[in-house]
C-alpha cells in the first residue's frame, strides 16, 4: 500500500480557508497536523497564549507536544478524542483517515466549558517555572474563549463532517495523484531517454523556431549545446533553403513525413545527410497547427558507404564490359592472326613448289649464255632473264625465311642486309601506294649480336606500319642506320597520319590497334616491343598527329649469347 500525505492529495490553501472559516464561525483555535513528521499543515486562531508562551519555550513545547501524542493515541476513526490538560484547558481532536491510513489530524483547542474558572494560580506558577512575562501571560490567559455545552457539542458535528468530507475529497483525489504520479514518472523516463538518446529530437513553432531540442541534436550539426542550437535560425541548418520549402510542403499536404533524407549542413559548415521523421500536431481545431515535432538522424557515413558501394559496382560494370569487349576484340584478332598464318603457310608452299622449276630455268639459261652463240641483243636479253631469275630466287628465299620457325639463336648480323631483303619484299606494295623510300645508311656499320629473323620481323612490322600510315595519298618512308655508343640504331620515318597523344601510351599494348580490323591485328609493336626487350635494346616513338612518326630501335653491338633451345622444324 502507497504511504500518502494529505498535502499530495489535495490543495492546502483551499483546507487553510476552510479552517481559517471555521475559527471565525466557532472562535475555537484550528490546526490540522500531518501524521508522519508531526509538521502543521494549516493553522487558524490560535491564541497568543499558545503561540507566544507555552510553544515558544522549549520546555513547555515539549508538553505540548506529549499532550498531543497521549491524544493521538486514542484516535479512532470517526471519533472524536476530548481530552482536559492539568492546567483545565479542552482539546478536541479529529483523525482524517484515508484509504484507511492516519494522514492528519484535526485539532481545536484551547476553550473553557461554561461554569469552569480557571486555575490561575497553576498558571501563575507556571509563568514562573518558565519565566513567562507574567502580566502579558495572565492576559493571554484571560482572552481564551468559553463555550457552553451545547456550542462546544454542535462544534463537534461540524467539525467531524468537515474532516469527512477533507477524508472523501482526499480520498477522491488518489486517483488523479496516482496518474499525476505515473505522468510526471513518465515524463522523467521521456526527458531522460531524449537527453540520452543518440537520435536528435525537436520540436519547432509554426513560426519555425526550436521550442526543445535534445543533445544528440546539438551534437549532430555541431553546437556546443542544445541551448545554442535552439538560438540558431533552422534555415541555417539546411544547404539548399528550397529543400526546407519542400518539406513544409510535404507536411501541410500530409500531415507527417518518414524517413525523409535531406543535404544539411553542421555549424562549420561541413554537409551532411540526415533522415527525418515528422509529425504535424494539431491544436483544439483541425485547422490550428500547435508544433511540429520528429527525430532527427545523421545518416552521412551509411550515405557515403552507398555511394561507395555505387562507384564500385559502376567500376565493375565498366570494367566488365571492357574486359568482354576486348575478349570480343582478342578472338577476331586471333581469326584475323590465324589466317595471316594459313596465308604465311600457304606462300611458303609455293615458293617451295616454285624454286624446283626455277632453278631448273636458271640452270638452262646459264648454261645457255656458256655455250650458244648469240647475237649482243640476244646476250643482254639472255643476261636480263638471269638476273631477273635470280631475283625471284631471293624473293622466294625471303619468303621461307619469315615463314621458317625461328632458332632462337643468337648470330652476328648485319642490319642494313635485312633492311634492304626486307625492303625487296615490299618494293612492289610500296609502288603500288604510290609510296617512295629514302635510304640513309652509315658507313661501316658493324654488325650486331642477334636472332636474325626475329629482328627481321620488328624491322617488317615497322615499314609495314609506316605504310599502312601513308594510306592511299603516297608519301615517304626513310629507312636510317647510325651508331650510337655502343648500340646500333635503325629508324624508320613516315610523313603519314601520325599518333594522337592519347595514342601514345597504348601502342604497345597487345591487340591495339589504330588501323581498321581490316588491316591491323594489334599484335605488331607488341610483338615487336618484346622482342627488342629480349636482346636488351629499346624502342623509341616521337609522333604528332598528321605529321607522321619516328620509330628508333636502339640494338646492343654484342648481346649476351642466350642458350635457347633450337625449335625443331
């Protein structure tokens, strides 16, 4: 059972002006007096003989306050206690019971009954033992009031009605105390659980100024407190004010918004993302807007992970549709390789099935210019037929050579003999595109340390590209040779279209290409880069777009010999 106290069930002042009534209609002295710490809840009329004299000495409170305690003792519900002190003097005391506990009790006091005469002589000794002033004494004495029977009688049927009805009314009022009880408990969990919870709490006038803020709120855009932030105009807190416009909108049209996120800004001015939950409240009619009020939460770092999460996925995505476009692009380069193969293959066969007769017509033309006798004009015929024989014999050894699988074997090789056998294959294509070639070798070049026909194929591939760079519209190829320290350099120029800057960097990379897929497998400078790489030479590219381009090869004069085993034919 809950311990109450009359003083938390019902407004005192109202009791003080009942009692403060009641001495003016009865003349007796009031107090009411609580139960537990014997403290006075209300007090009416009393006299200066008990205020100024027996309550204010210690000694003669002190039976005061035994007289009072021998009568609450005897209290009973509904009764009334008449008890007579040694010095004549009545009292009248009255339990206010409620919820069947003692809260207070009623006291009237300090009365004579008609016909009694008081002991002056017990007070006089008394005013002595105590050191009253006497004349004032026995003048506070003679104040005190005297009271028939009757009235006194007529004072306890009043007065126990009034205690019943302060008991009913208290015991009335539990109710509304246990609610008031459990509301303010519920307000302090409330306030204790805004004021630690991590999530921003506000409420905002419909003028748009805080009415209450928690601290999270201040933490979250960077105040000090949640006082400073409550001093701050909410439009500051936004990065876009049409964003603030927006969701006011949102809210008078539906009345609340969920899990809204909104670019806010702190204090310091650094962004930040932040969801919003919030709920209009109404005053007593509809129309009336009281507060709005919602919670708040900082939703940056889960902001900035998602995008994240985007950029990656998008970087997968590209990166993905790269790797399928080049694997598209590798396997028609790979058809494209394959058939330059079969057509590698296929010109070997002939130029193998060809030399047989060839050296059989060569043999009779020979043996023809030894033993006919001819006429001069027949003789420089004869002689033409012979050297232009012994051409399509190089041209056919040329063939087998690039077709012939490397042996992977370091020889001393003279470079301008390979420029000039591989220049013999592509005199005819390069007339046809109407492409002239400047020759600029240095004198007494010495030979390099090299796998002859592997340089041979960086030496075709480069004129082939520089060809391939004139296009239709004829140009020049100029092939140079120099000595450089201890490395032999060959460079091959071309006046054609040049590489674009954004070019440059990928020319050596396998299957790029700038050429049609037509005419370009993207394997050529890879291949070539590779194998200058593997005789520990360097490949240099000066270029601008349509000014053609400048491929150098930087070869050592002596290699190391590298023991690579000879690939069987």
């Amino acid at each position: 059972m809950h311990d109450y106290r009359l003083f938390e069930l019902l407004d005192m002042s109202l009791i003080r002006q009942l009692a403060e009534s009641n001495f003016r209609v009865s003349g007796i002295p009031l107090s009411i007096i609580d139960a537990v710490d014997a403290s006075i809840l209300v007090r009416a009329g009393w006299t200066d003989l008990c205020m100024k004299f027996h309550r204010a000495v210690r000694a003669s409170n002190q039976r005061c306050i035994e007289s009072g305690l021998f009568i609450g003792d005897r209290l009973v519900e509904g009764e009334v206690v008449r008890n007579k002190c040694k010095n004549g003097l009545w009292h009248l005391a009255f339990p206010i019971v409620v919820a069947k506990q003692h809260l207070a009790t009623m006291y009237l006091a300090q009365f004579y009954f008609e016909g009694e005469v008081p002991e002056r002589e017990y007070f006089i000794n008394q005013g002595r033992e105590f050191g009253y002033d006497m004349n004032a004494y026995l003048a506070a004495l003679d104040r005190l009031p005297i009271f028939s029977v009757e009235k006194v009688n007529w004072i306890i049927e009043y007065n126990k009605a009034l205690v019943r009805f302060i008991a009913d009314l208290a015991e009335h009022s539990i109710g509304a105390f246990e609610a008031k009880k459990i509301l303010m408990e519920s307000e302090k969990k409330y306030r204790t659980l805004v004021t630690n919870l991590n999530i921003g709490v506000f409420r905002i006038s419909p003028e748009g100024r805080f009415i209450q803020a928690n601290p999270a709120m201040a933490t979250i855009f960077g105040y000090g407190s949640a006082e400073e932030l409550m001093a701050e105009d909410i439009v500051h807190l936004y990065q876009d004010p049409a964003d603030r416009h927006k969701l006011i909108e949102d809210l008078f049209r539906n009345g609340n918004l969920k899990d809204r996120e909104l670019a806010m800004r702190r204090r310091d001015g650094t962004p930040i993302w932040c969801s919003t939950t919030a709920t209009l409240q109404h005053g007593e009619r509809e129309e009336q807007i009281s507060w709005l009020e919602g919670v708040i939460e900082d939703v940056t770092e889960r902001r900035q992970a998602e995008e994240l999460v985007l950029t990656i996925n998008e970087n997968l995505e590209r990166k993905v549709k790269e790797r399928t476009r080049e694997l598209q692009e590798s396997q028609i380069q790979y058809m494209h390789a394959e058939k330059l193969s079969s057509i590698g293959q296929l010109s070997a066969s002939i130029a193998h099935e060809f030399n047989n007769p060839l050296q059989g017509i060569l043999s009779i033309l020979n043996g023809l210019k030894k033993r006919a006798i001819l006429e001069e004009e027949d003789k420089e015929l004869l002689d033409a037929a012979i050297v232009e024989g012994n051409r399509i014999k190089d041209l056919i050894r040329s063939l087998q050579d690039f077709n012939r699988p490397s042996s992977g074997r370091k020889t001393m090789m003279d470079v301008q003999n390979a420029l000039e056998s591989i220049l013999i294959l592509q005199k005819s294509d390069l007339n046809g595109r109407r492409i002239s070639v400047e020759r600029n070798y240095a004198h007494n070049l010495p030979q390099i340390l090299a796998v002859s026909d592997q340089m041979k194929q960086v030496f075709l591939n480069l004129l082939t590209n520089a060809a391939d760079a004139c296009h239709e519209r004829g140009g020049v190829v100029t092939v140079s040779t120099r000595q450089e320290n201890d490395r032999v350099a060959v460079v091959i120029q071309d006046t054609g279209v040049g590489i674009k800057p954004s070019e440059m960097e990928h020319i050596f990379r396998p299957f790029f290409s700038t050429k049609s897929e037509v005419k370009g497998t993207g394997l050529g400078l890879s291949v070539s880069y590779g194998i200058v790489k593997k005789h520990q030479g360097e490949i240099r590219v000066e270029s601008q777009p349509g000014e053609g381009a400048t491929f150098t090869v930087l070869l050592p004069i002596k290699g190391v010999e590298e023991a690579v085993p000879a690939i069987d034919k």
